[in-house]
C-alpha cells in the first residue's frame, strides 16, 4: 500500500546569481511501515527532497514543480492552511541540527505541547500527560521533571530525542528525518536509529532517511534512493544496493567505503570520488556523472539516460549498468 | 536554515582564506550596484561632497549681508531666499555642507585611526593591557555623547576644532569594540597561526593579515558614523556649543531660523532637509555596503 | 544568575568611581579660577585666599577630590554660584521633568518601534515593509532638533492645535501638562523608534530563518505562532538597542528641552554653560553619569533574565 507518491518533482532556487537547480526530476513511493533512505553527497539534493515533501523551503523565490500525494491525496494543491493541518500531523520532520532545531526560549514541554494542542482538542493537562508519555516513548529517563528543561540543558542527543518526541506526537503516517544522527555522537546514533525501528514496527510509520552514511542504510532501510546532482540514478532494496549496485555512481560510493566496514554494519562517511559534483546551476540533457564516470561513453552526453529496470524493483539511469568492474 | 546547495569547491571563498581577492571586491562592487536605493544613497553621498567642495567655489558670499533683502522667500535672485540678515541661503547651505563634511570625515578619521589601532592591539595581546584598556573604555561609555561634548565644549570652549574632537573621541569606543572583535576572531583563524609559525612579527601580522580582513566592517562603521557626525556637529552647532557665527553651518542655521518660524518658515525647511538627505544619503549607502559586503545578512 | 549581577554591579561601581575622578578633573579644568568665580570679579587677593581655605581649594588636588565626593554621597554637591541654593535641590526639582519626557518617549518609541519593526518583517517584501522601512530610514536621517522645528511649525503656528512651549507642572495641571509634553515627546521618541524598528526589523528576519522556526513550522503551527516563536528571542535586541540608545536619548532630551523650552535637567546644562555656574555643570553631569550606568546595568539584567540561559545558568553549558 502506498502512503507517499512523490512525481516528477522539481525544486528551483530563484539566487541573485541566477537559477539553482537542487531537485531535477525525482520520482518515488513510499509504501506503509516502509524505511527509505534517500542516500548521497552533500549539495546533491536529497535534503531539498525531503523539505519540499511537507513543503518547508521557506524561501519566497523556490520553484517546485511535479505532485506529491499522500493516500492519493494531492497534497501540492493544498493552500497554506490546508497544509498546516497536514504538518506534524499526518507528516513531520525530524532535522539535521538537534542543538539548533529547539526554541532556546521555551521549554521543551512546552515544545512538544505545541503540536499535539495544535492538532488534537486535549487540555493543557491531558497534553502534558501525553508530552510524559512521548518523551518516554524516546527514551528520555525522569520525563516528568525534563518536561521543565531548556533545550540548552540538554545533550545533543537528548535533544535528538526531544525532537523525535515532537515529530511523533500525533502519531504521523510519514515521518522524514534530515541526517538524524550526523550531528550525534556515534554511540548516541545507535539508539536514535532504534527508536525509527521500534516507530515503524509498533506504529507502522513510513520513514524517509536523508542520510550520507551507507553504514545507516545497511542498519535500517528497506529501500534506497542513490541521488546524483538533483536525481535518483539508482533505486532497489537495501540488499541490492550493496549486493548488486548498478549505475557507477552507486559503486564508486561503494568502493569509497571498505568493504569491512559495510559488513560489519559500521558507519563511515562517504569519501569523494574523483572529480566535482557539476554545479546545479545548468539542467543539461546529458548524464551529468559522465564526466567522472569510467564507463562513459559518447552516447551518454547526447541524451540523459532514465531510470529502468535492470532487475525486480531495482531501477538505474544509466547506459552501462552492471554489477563488474567493466561493462 | 534552507540550504541552497552549495556549488562546487568553496574553500578559495573568503571565510577562511586570507584577504578579499580583487574578483571578490568585484562581486562585492556589482552587488552593491544592483540595489537602486545603495546607488541612490551613493548619489546622495557624491551630491553632497560636490557642494561642499564645489559649492563655496562658485556661490555668493555667504557672510554678505544686505539689509535691503531681509528675510525675502525662495526667488530667482535667492533660490532659497535670504535670511535675517539678508544673506544668500544657498551659499549658507553650501558653506554649511563643507562644515558638515570637515566634521563628519575628520572626525571619523580621529576614531578610526586611534580606535583601530588601539582596537587591534588590545584584541591581538589580550591580557592584562586589555582588562585596564576595557575598563578605560568602560569609562569612555560612562558619557552620553552630548554631556561629554558639552562638557568639553565648557572646557575647551565652543569651535569647529573642538567640536570635531568631541566627535572623533566619543566615537573612539565604538571603534574599538569592533576592532577588538575583529582581532580576536582573525588572531584564531589558519591563515594567521600560519604566519605566526612562518615567524611574522606582530606588527605584520596585525597591518598585513587583521587590518585587511576586517576592513570590510571597518568601511561599514565608517558610514555610520560620518552621519551621526554630521547630525552630532549639527546638534552641537545648534546648542551654540558648536561652530560660532558668523560661520555657517546647518545647526546654527536652524537656530536662528526657530526665532523667524513664522515669517519664515523656509529657513528651517532647507537647512533640516540638507542634513536629512546627507545622513540618508550616508545611511543608504552603509545599508548598501553592508549587504554587498555580507550577503548573508539579508537571507 | 546571582553572579552575573554581582559582577555586572562591581564593575559598575568601578566605572562609576572612575567616571567621577573624570568629572572631577574636569571641573577643575573649566576656564576661570573657582575661588574668583565665587568671590566676584572684583575681589580683592585676601578674599581670594579666604575662600580657597574655606572651600578647601588650597588642598592637594586628591582630597579636594574626596571631600567632593564624600559629600556627594551624603547628597551635598555644593551651591549653585548664581543664587546659592542647593545644586542637589535644584536637580531634584529639575529631574523629574526630564524622566517624564524620556519614559514617554521610550513609550512612544518602543511601541511604533516594535510594531513597525514586527510588521516590515512579518510582510517582508510587500508596500507595507517599504513603508515602515522608509520610515525607519528617514525617522533615522532626520535629527531630532530640525524635527522638533517642524513639529512646532505645523502643530503650534500652522494649525494651533498644541502649544510650541510654555511647560506646566503635572500636579498644577495634568491635561496641560500632557499637551505639552505630547510634541517634545513624539519627536523624541520617533528618532528612537526608527532606531529599534530597524533593528526588530533585523533581529526578527534573523530569527525567522532560524532552524526552531522551521521546526515549529514543520508542527503545522500558523504563521502567527512561527513569528511568536521568533519574536520571544528577538526580545533581547530589542533590550540591547533601547539600552545603547539611552545615550542618544539623553542628548535628544537635551536638545528637545531646548527647542520646546522645558525647564528640565538637559536645559539646566546647557544654561549652566553659558552662564558659567559650574558647580550645577558638574552636579549635573555627575548625575547624568551615575544615572546612565544605573540604567545600563539594569538593562544588563533584563537582558540576562530574557535569556534563559543566563537566567539559569550555574550549571550545564
């Protein structure tokens, strides 16, 4: 069943040195109690992805285009107001930045009261009693007395939790979480990730994981989504990505990455491959990994390969898929 | 905050690297001039310079008085009429602006220079020089500005000169406290312990390395506080603590315009209007700056 | 919390002793030889010298210095030269008048200030914001005494609705005292709120692009609620500029007193210049002085109690 539909979206960033192109075509679902992991570099877009899903780029001069549904709802034709009953309700956020992402100037009881009074009719008392019972749902010890606390009185990773507890709080189909962990110590990681798995399992939300750390993916996603200067080039099941990765991009981040480390589980962060991430300033018809790809040939800078099935629901942009070391 | 995707390599980009390449002041140029209201301050600003170097060159007389031409409105013999003692308003205006343009560059002169290099050297060494300097400074803050020049007007007794001086010290504080920050926050950057291991001396590193890569905040602060010169001379001017008579200048102008308010209303319209359009001229323009200097302020 | 304050207060009482030796000195550089100043022109040197002993004139310079301010603390500054009443009873008639002006005018500042501020922010980019930003660029350009100027052109000659001067005590007469602050106050308070519109204005664009401002967004919450949010850390900018603009809002008391002619303490300085009484000159500005750190420790601990994480501070962090 499929909670999230998102098609042929498109994100433009109007900056005083000309159009950004962060998001070019992207297209995918998100089925129920589904784990995806939007997977890549810094700047490819997957952030951008994931905010303009509950259509949080504040921004004034962005562009998106394409539709996102959810339940076969489109959710791009909703007005303002419209929307603000969708966010922390049916779709929330939890952010990159746990220490900046909190009002300093309020209390996190206070914080996550917020969203539950704004979409649930609960007094101030029933919500309090909800937001005890949500920061023990995220693992925070003597909830009762840190519903007082300042964000500043908090670890990073207790902040983590806080912001989960937010996300949460009214039970939301889809949940996305920008780099949950990056910010986080690596033992602190661990637990953040559990408390996803425990979500998906006994509540049955849908999560989307921006993540760079393929360690992550291996631990907990069902699916991933590989992006490379504002698209998908690879889409498969978490075991194919590391079994059979296809598009050259996909393997040159596998073989940045020790093949130790994957089996073990262990998180390492992405190293470059060589070359640049092409600037998101042109929209191209080409495959813009061309440059640095050691399997391109002619025919990839004529036309943008798209994505297609190379194997059951596993699907790849690119000429000369495959597994091998050679095409 | 949302990210616009950053474009390929950055790290030639000014934030850590050493001082604003000459492409850098470029981008910085063509901001500035893309916003109308900066490029309109900078006319306000070159208005104001020509008139007051230019002015006093090709105008009447501005002393002379004409007892026969009394308090005579706006007409084509006095564009802006003559006031009390039948002097050219114009003339007064342009002498004024070349009093309000002494006042507000010399005195910012003053405060930079003495701010700056006290503001550097107490950031650079810190320690004990920069307790008691701070606390000198505390002391400085201690005065609200025209209690201070009031009181040093009483001293000194009331002149240009002294009204310039006034300014510049007052200013002096704030001077330092920016480029006290500045020090301090270049002092810790790589470029800097990159010197210091290569065994620069300190007076290079502070004259080669700090200095230029703070001269950014340094031009905007010197836009602030050439109009708040210009309005302080002029307040002071006006308390007749400032520019004596028969010199003229936009605040003593304004004086003796309050006696006449109701004959004639125009001799306080058009010094006020020449101070307001200067200082707007200024502000727009280190509003520009500011923006064009520091992109990210505006997000 | 309890130590900051402690601290803050320390090193306001240091100033404050520093800042004292300053005016100090300074009195005693002002032209003219004080004893001849209170023994007329014409005195002859046997007087001179009689009154140097009973004023303590021939001392070392740093007793003199301590027995002034001994006596200052016990509320003695010394007599007026002109009539030889008390200076402390003259600035306490005087101060009121003037604290009057200046809370009205923060009054009148904070809330144009604030709401403009607020509003160019929230509707950035539309007529509204090119409005207020307008005004705040003008009220900013435009010095206080030229606005005054106007004011009485337009209110007290053009229109006659408000008198130009003539100032009357509050106990005598409310309403006419209210009419004739309401012009002195209004010009004083527009610099102010230029001032702070811009920088609200400012602070608030900042703190709207914070990352709890998306969060609260990502809640659903409506927009108003995401400008609270911004709004309550935008509290402490607002703090700090009325604190750096008391500065400029005692020389705008100074000047307006002149122009609207109110017998307040900026107008005794300015007529104890020229008629040379030092004695009230140095009273005053040793009082100005001691106020205007007062108020800025004050706003020091507004400031630490808006911040709760100065408020709470003695732990984490």
């Amino acid at each position: 069943m499929r909670v999230l539909d998102v098609s042929h979206l498109r994100v433009e960033f109007g900056t005083e040195d000309g159009r950004i192109f962060a998001v070019k075509d992207v297209s995918f679902t998100l089925g129920r109690g589904e784990i995806l992991a939007l997977v890549g570099e810094s700047g490819c877009g997957k952030s951008t992805v994931a905010m303009s899903i509950p259509r949080l780029l504040g921004d004034s001069n962005v562009t998106i285009g394409g539709s996102v549904r959810l339940n076969g709802a489109d959710l791009s034709s909703l007005n303002e107001k419209e929307m603000q009953a969708v966010r922390g309700k049916d779709i929330s956020v939890v952010f990159q930045e746990p220490m900046t992402s909190l009002n300093p100037a309020y209390t996190i009881g206070n914080q996550i009261a917020e969203v539950i009074r704004q979409h649930q009719k609960l007094s101030r008392q029933a919500a309090k009693a909800r937001a005890i019972e949500l920061l023990e749902l995220v693992g925070i010890p003597d909830a009762a007395r840190r519903l007082g606390a300042f964000p500043h009185e908090l670890s990073g990773g207790m902040r983590q939790r806080v912001m989960i507890a937010i996300a949460v709080a009214c039970d939301p189909q889809v949940l996305i979480a920008d780099e949950p962990t990056t910010a986080l110590d690596v033992t602190i990681q661990a637990g953040i990730l559990d408390i996803f798995r425990r979500l998906r399992d006994t509540l049955g939300t849908s999560i989307i994981l921006i993540t760079h750390d393929l360690g992550v993916v291996a631990d907990i996603a069902d699916r991933v989504a590989i992006m490379y200067a504002g698209r998908i080039v690879e889409l498969c099941s978490a075991q194919d990505v590391f079994s059979l990765p296809s598009h050259p991009y996909t393997r040159g981040l596998l073989g940045a990455l020790p093949a130790r480390a994957v089996m073990q589980g262990g998180r390492r962060r992405l190293t470059d491959i060589p070359g640049f991430v092409p600037p998101p300033t042109t929209d191209p018809d080409e495959c813009q990994f061309a440059p640095r790809c050691p399997r391109a040939t002619a025919e990839c800078i004529i036309r943008r390969p798209a994505l297609e099935l190379v194997a059951a629901e596993h699907e790849v942009a690119c000429y000369h898929p495959g597994p091998g070391d050679t095409p | 905050m949302t990210s616009v995707p950053k474009t390929t390599n950055l790290s030639t980009f000014g934030a850590t690297g050493s001082r604003k390449s000459q492409a850098q002041w470029r981008r910085v140029m063509r901001r500035f001039l893309k916003r109308p209201l900066a490029v309109i301050g900078l006319v306000l600003v070159v208005a104001f310079i020509l008139v007051a170097v230019f002015g006093p060159l090709l105008l009447p007389d501005p002393n002379k008085q004409d007892f026969a031409t009394l308090l005579q409105p706006p007409s084509l013999a006095h564009l802006l009429g003559t006031d009390d003692l039948g002097r050219d308003v114009l003339s007064r205006i342009a002498s004024g602006a070349r009093v309000s343009l002494l006042a507000g560059v010399l005195s910012t002169t003053i405060a930079m220079v003495i701010g700056i290099t006290l503001g550097l050297i107490t950031g650079f060494y810190r320690g004990w020089f920069d307790v008691v300097f701070m606390r000198i400074i505390d002391v400085m803050l201690a005065f609200p500005f025209l209690i201070f020049a009031v009181g040093l007007a009483a001293i000194l007794g009331a002149s240009l000169t002294n009204v310039i001086i006034a300014l510049g010290v007052s200013q002096i504080p704030e001077v330092v406290r920016i480029a006290r920050g500045e020090a301090m926050a270049i002092r810790e950057q790589e470029f800097v312990s990159g010197a210091v291991a290569d065994g620069a001396r300190d007076f290079t590193i502070m004259a080669r390395y700090i200095a230029p890569n703070a001269a950014s905040a340094f031009i905007v602060q010197a836009t602030v506080a050439i109009p708040g010169a210009i309005i302080g001379e002029a307040t002071l001017s006006f308390l007749g603590l400032g520019v004596q008579p028969p010199m003229a200048s936009w605040g003593i102008m304004l004086t003796s315009a309050q006696q006449f308010l109701a004959q004639a209303p125009y001799l306080a319209l058009f010094p006020g209007i020449a101070i307001a359009l200067t200082t707007l001229g200024f502000n727009l323009l280190g509003d520009g700056l500011r923006d064009a200097l520091d992109p990210k302020e505006k997000r | 919390m309890t130590r900051f304050i402690l601290q803050r207060v320390i090193t306001s009482v240091i100033t404050l002793f520093l800042a004292s030796i300053v005016v100090f000195i300074g009195a005693r550089m002002l032209p003219g030889d004080p004893a001849q100043v209170l023994a007329g022109e014409s005195a002859d040197p046997a007087l001179l010298e009689a009154i140097r002993e009973q004023f303590g004139l021939n001392q070392p310079i740093w007793v003199q210095y301590f027995t002034y301010i001994g006596q200052a603390l016990t509320g003695n500054l010394g007599v007026s030269t002109r009539d030889n009443i008390p200076v402390a009873e003259i600035l306490l008639q005087r101060l009121p008048i003037t604290l009057e002006l200046a809370g009205l005018a923060i009054l009148i500042g904070l809330v144009i200030g604030i709401t403009a501020g607020v509003v160019s922010a929230v509707k950035r980019g539309t007529f509204v914001d090119y409005v207020a930003t307008g005004f705040g660029l003008v009220g900013l350009s435009v010095p206080s005494f030229w606005l005054g100027l106007l004011a009485i052109l337009l209110f007290a000659i053009t229109w006659q609705v408000l008198p130009a001067s003539g100032f009357v005590g509050f106990a005598e007469d409310p309403i006419g005292n209210l009419r004739g602050m309401i012009l002195p106050a209004t010009v004083l308070g527009i610099g102010l709120s230029a001032v702070l519109m811009r920088q609200t204005r400012a602070a608030l664009l900042g703190q709207l692009s914070a990352d709890y401002v998306r969060t609260a967004r990502s809640k659903g919450v409506t927009r108003g609620r995401e400008v609270s949010h911004a709004l309550r850390n935008s509290l402490t900018t607002v703090v700090t500029v009325l604190g750096l603009q008391l500065g400029a809002l005692i020389g705008g008391a100074i000047v307006t007193e002149q122009i609207f002619v109110i017998p307040g303490f900026g107008k005794l300085i300015i007529d104890a210049v020229a008629a040379r009484n030092y004695p009230i000159l140095q009273g005053a500005v040793l009082v100005a002085v001691t106020g205007y750190v007062l108020v800025n420790l004050l706003v020091d601990v507004a400031y630490a109690y808006l911040n709760p994480r100065m408020r709470l501070s003695g732990g984490s962090e």
